[in-house]
C-alpha cells in the first residue's frame, strides 16, 4: 500500500479520533477535535497531491479516497445533529445524495470508468467543510467564552445558530445542484447498469 492510500485510510481512523474529542468534555476537548478535522482535510489534499505527484494512482485510491471524505464530512454532520446545532432534515438531503452518488461511481468502476469530480462537486465539497468549519469554530468559542470570559449570552448564540442554519442550507442546496448534475452527466452509466 503506497503512502497516499495509507493517508486515505488514516482519514478514516482520525474520524474516530475527532467524535472521540467532540463528545468529551471540556474546553481542551473540543480544541483537539477541531485540531483531529483540520488534519483529516488536510490528508486529503495530501493524499490526491502524492498519488499524482508520484504517479501511484490506483483504484483503491480512486474507490476509498471519496468514501474516507464522505465518512469524515458525515460523521461531523451527524454528530452535530446530536448536539442540536442543526436540523436532521438538512442532513438526511446531504446523506441521500452522498449514497447514489457513490453508487453510481461504484457502478462506473464496475464498467472500467472513473468519474471524474466536476465543479459542482467541488463546491459542494468546499460548502460542506467550511460549514463543518463555522460549528467547530462555534462550539470551540462557545466553550472557551464560558469558561475564560463569561460573555456568551442567549442573543449572541442565537444570531451565530441562525448564521449556522443559513449556511447549512446554502449547502444542501449546491449538494442537490452538485449530485443533479452528477447524475444528469452520467445518466447512460445507471440506466444502463445491468449491461454488462
């Protein structure tokens, strides 16, 4: 196994790590689950920039690197449904769309294709991390303004819940447009499925 699909693995494994420190108490908790999310993205811009650079593109590669993201981008939203900062249903659209997309790219590799990420994609993928970032970020200040400065009050966590929700929708919307579009591009690949 090279060193961008052991990067890709270890997305995986750090997911574990981040729910660890999110669900544990106190402030440093929440800091190193903010610090564990930064590491995992940034493993996966690592691993794509290794596999390319070193010419080791393979499909396992091609197969987990998708599915490590959706495993760490899930995992955070679910986690934040738990703790009631955002809206089940929000989510529910996210994941939806996250399993046919990725059914269709395994019924692609099974005919020999690979599809490619497009830019819909891509900004989906941007809205959904900096979304993840802003309730991290949320929950770190919440945490350490109670516990150092005492300003926190109900009218400042209501404006930044809303400012939360507002973006949250701006992202179940690119995610729709994004696997509409996926799904519009590719259509011979799963109406055609049982071709072989």
């Amino acid at each position: 196994m090279n060193l961008a699909n052991k990067l890709t693995i270890s997305r995986i494994i750090l997911t574990f790590v981040f729910m660890f420190f999110l669900f544990s108490k106190g402030m440093l908790s929440k800091m190193l689950a903010l610090v564990v999310f930064i590491i995992a993205t940034w493993t996966d811009f690592l691993d794509g920039f290794l596999a390319k650079k070193r010419n080791e593109i393979t499909d396992f590669g091609r197969l987990m690197d998708p599915i490590a993201d959706k495993i760490l981008i899930i995992a955070a939203f679910l986690a934040f449904v738990e703790m009631k900062l955002i809206p089940a249903w929000i989510i529910v659209i996210i994941i939806f769309r996250e399993f046919i997309i990725t059914g269709l790219r395994l019924i692609a590799l099974v005919k020999g294709k690979v599809i490619e990420a497009e830019m819909a994609g891509k900004h989906k993928t941007v809205s959904q991390m900096l979304s993840i970032y802003m309730v991290l970020f949320f929950i770190v200040a919440r945490e350490y303004s109670a516990n150092r400065f005492g300003f926190w009050n109900e009218g400042l966590e209501y404006f930044l819940k809303n400012t939360i929700f507002y973006m949250m929708i701006l992202t179940a919307t690119l995610t729709l447009i994004s696997g509409v579009s996926c799904l519009v591009k590719n259509k011979n690949i799963f109406i055609n499925a049982k071709n072989k």
